[in-house]
C-alpha cells in the first residue's frame, strides 16, 4: 500500500494497452526495459538520468513509426519518463499531445498523469478541469478506481497542490529501492536513508506534501520493524493532516498499534475507516473495510500480520535466491502463507491464499496452486478480481484443464470488459477462448517456463532472457486483439 502522492511520484506501474496487438511494436521493449531500469537506480546515480533520457527517446521512436493506441501509449510513456526526471513540462507536453492526436485511444491513464503534472506544475484548475473530465468519462464507461478515486482527490482539494520537493524522487526511488530488496542490514539502511529524506521534506514543504512526507517515513520505520517509531510519524500526519491523507493513515496507525500491542487504539482507528466508508464522505477500498472489520472483531491480530510479514520475507528471499535455497525459501513462504490465512477470514484470508497459491507456482505445483486459487476467488471482497481468475487460467492451462480455462474467461467477461484488463493478465484471458491445439502449445510453453522460473535466479540474465523468450511465444499465441485497459 502506497502513499496518498504514490501515483503522483512512482506513476508507470500498471500501464496498460486498449485495443491493442498481441505483440507490442518494435522497439517497445526495448524503451520498457530501460524505463524500469531506471525506476530501480538510486537517485544518485548519474546513470539514472542517462536511462531515463534513453526510454524517452526510444519511447517517441515507437511514437513516431506507429499510430493509434501503441502511439498514443508510447507517448504518454515518454511522459512518464520525464517525469521521474521531475521535467514536469516535458512530461505535461507529452501527455498534452497523447490526448491531443490520438483522442480515445490511449485510455485514461494520461489524462490522471496530466492532471498531477498540472498540480506539480501549480497549475491546480487547468489539474481540476482533468480530473473532472476523466469522472465525466466513467460516466459514460469503465475508469479505473484508482484514477477515479485520483481525480476526486484533486478536485476535493486532498491531492498536494503545487511544486513537487525537489527530493520527493529521491526519497520515493530509495523506498521502492527498499521494497525490493531481500531483508538485511543493507535494505534497513536503504530504508533509513529514505526516511531522513522524508523527515528533511515535512519540515520543509507546505500542506498536502509534508502530511504525506510524515507518513512515508512512518512506513520507512515500519518497514524496518520499528513501530513504535512509525507511530510517532503516523500520529502527527494525522493530527496535522488527518483531514487530507484519507482511510490509508488511519489503517497504517492501526496497523502499528497492533503491532505495539496498543489493541484498544488499534480499534479506534478501525472505526475511523468504518465510520468514512459510512459517511461516504471519501473513496475508502473494500480491501481497507475487510482489514478495519477484521480488526473490529478481533480476527486480524499483531499475530497474523507478523505471520504475512514472515511469509513476504521469505518470498523476497526465494525470488531472488536458485535453486534448492530457492524452492527452501518457497516452501517457507507457503507454509507462512497458509497460517496467515488460517488466522485470518474474507478478504485477507483471500490474500494470503492467492499468494499460497503463488508461491507453489514458483514450486512448479500447479494442482495445489489452484486448490488455494479456488478457495481465495470465493473469499475476495472483488468480483472483478481479475489477478486470481488469470492465475488460475495459467494453471488451468498448465494442467490441461482447458475447459475449466475457458469457463473462468467467459466468467470474468461477465463483469468487466476485457478492454480493462491489466497488460500483464490479457494474454491468460484472451488464451482462454483458444481452441485445443493453441491451449496445447501453451501448455508446453507454461510448463517449459515453471521449470525454469523453479531452478533459476531472477538475476542471471541468460535465464531471464531465457524466460521472456518464452512469455513473448505465450503471449504471441493469443488470438485477436490484446484486451489491455488503461
């Protein structure tokens, strides 16, 4: 869970394609490798600069050769490249023409992007007017809820307005940098590093940003098991911008009071979320209502939040570890993972299957992946949720279940368009309306890729490259038109 500002400074995750190829254009990946790779350099690093140029440039080259969707995607990308540069007119220009020259073809990611870039900009009406013409839009169609939820901030006046600091990137780069690291010294100190940034920006900055400054460092602290620490930044985000920050302070405090044993505060503050949810008064997720009522009825403890943290620890381990101390970490974060939810009930116990079922991916046991997949999409508080129904297509597929396959893609489009799906989960669904032959092959290709993805690290870059040869012939074997979403 991100911060209020998340979007604003760590945009590009999630982008999506509409009505899109099968296979992106040349040069896409290209332009995406180096985007992501810029995403993981420290803020220091002059390289990170070079990168983030480089996926500029290739991003206008798929720009210029294509037309449509790709287009209008591959410049709203270029966009977000300048503004992990914190080049907020070169990226407002860029989403500017995104909409400008490819109208109702690049989906709405562009125009909540170009809404916080007027914001950063200080330019908060011609931000509001954005915001207000993307609620217009869902209106008349699907927007995602996060933009909705987005641009309602923004018009309520709970979106920072103004400059960014100039060390927000900074201070957000070294926390992704953080997350993505496998517990130890180093990713503690990575974590301390950020939260010094944090504190420097709250005391500097004005408004919205040090509110939100506060709470990033209290999940610095939390990151590194200090939660009496991470209370002390909660409290006072609250107390000084408690009005702006939304249900995510009050949940991240009552997080920590849990875990500082603090249970009858802990409860306060889940009311807080129950009573918003009530008053309809802000956008609160049905994931932080489940996490509040656990609360509330005692269920969702210090207990089994320290048995998802266990679990996530030894997922990050297995992720980058090979081999034998791969499938050790793996079947640790498993084990960890089924306590959780054994401790647990609705959606978070929903979760803690999905991610159960993840991890016997990762252990090449796709008949016990979709035991907890099944019981996980009967307790997720979504009916539209898409990442447990493409999960179980793969390993449907895998075990060549094809009918079963092909019954969750006619489920999913019963309540979502497939033109809003995540770019990651269209491939599954639009395999899922192939014939026998095409599932075959993709079967193959599945087991071919679980194999390896078992015995190899996530680092060596022949197994890796080996591993995307493999996901772009998957992916390639999806009939029609790629259901992306935007």
């Amino acid at each position: 869970m991100l911060s209020v500002v998340a979007v604003v400074v760590g945009v590009g995750a999630g982008v999506v394609k509409q009505e899109t190829t099968a296979r992106p254009p040349a040069g896409w990946q290209e332009a995406w490798g180096l985007f992501q790779q810029g995403k993981t350099l420290d803020p220091a690093d002059p390289k990170r600069i070079q990168t983030f140029e480089e996926a500029t440039k290739a991003f206008e080259a798929v720009a210029e050769r294509e037309r449509g969707s790709w287009a209008a995607e591959a410049l709203m990308m270029a966009g977000l490249c300048r503004d992990w540069l914190s080049d907020y007119q070169g990226a407002a220009g860029r989403y500017e023409r995104s909409l400008r020259d490819y109208p109702g073809q690049g989906g709405s990611a562009a125009r909540i992007y170009l809404a916080q870039t007027y914001q950063a900009l200080g330019r908060n009406d011609d931000a509001k007017a954005q915001a207000q013409t993307l609620l217009d839009l869902g209106r008349k169609g699907h927007v995602p809820k996060w933009q909705a939820v987005t641009a309602r901030a923004i018009l309520e006046g709970r979106e920072p307005a103004g400059q960014k600091p100039h060390r927000y990137d900074e201070a957000w780069g070294l926390f992704q940098k953080g997350k993505a690291m496998p517990p130890s010294p180093e990713r503690d100190a990575v974590f301390e590093k950020s939260q010094k940034v944090y504190e420097e920006i709250a005391q500097e900055a004005r408004g919205m940003w040090s509110g939100d400054a506060l709470m990033m460092a209290g999940l610095c602290r939390n990151w590194v098991r200090d939660y009496p620490g991470a209370i002390t930044f909660y409290e006072q985000a609250l107390r000084t911008h408690g009005d702006v920050l939304g249900p995510a302070i009050h949940y991240y405090l009552a997080s920590a009071y849990l875990y500082a044993g603090r249970k009858a505060e802990a409860r306060r503050q889940a009311q807080a979320i129950l009573d918003l949810a009530k008053s309809g008064r802000q956008e609160v997720g049905a994931w932080e209502i489940d996490r509040a009522q656990g609360i509330m009825s005692g269920k969702l403890t210090a207990a089994s939040q320290a048995l998802v943290r266990t679990a996530g620890d030894a997922y990050s381990r297995g992720q980058a570890a090979k081999g034998d101390a791969r499938a050790k970490a793996m079947q640790e974060a498993k084990a960890a993972y089924l306590r959780a939810a054994d401790a647990s009930e609705g959606h978070t116990k929903g979760q803690a299957l999905k991610m159960a079922a993840v991890c016997c991916d990762w252990l090449h046991d796709p008949a016990a992946s979709v035991q907890y997949l099944e019981q996980a999409r009967v307790l997720s508080v979504d009916a539209q949720n898409t990442d447990i129904l493409a999960y179980l297509i793969d390993d449907y597929i895998e075990l060549g279940r094809f009918d079963d396959a092909r019954a969750v893609g006619r489920e999913l489009r019963k309540v979502r368009n497939p033109n809003t799906l995540p770019d990651w989960q269209a491939p599954a669904f639009a395999l899922a309306a192939s014939d026998d032959q095409t599932l075959m092959k993709a079967q193959g290709l599945l087991q071919q890729m679980r194999a390896l993805q078992r015995n190899n690290g996530s680092g060596g870059e022949e197994s890796a490259g080996a591993f995307e040869k493999l996901r772009d012939q998957l992916d390639g074997l999806a009939p029609g038109p790629k259901a992306g979403g935007s």
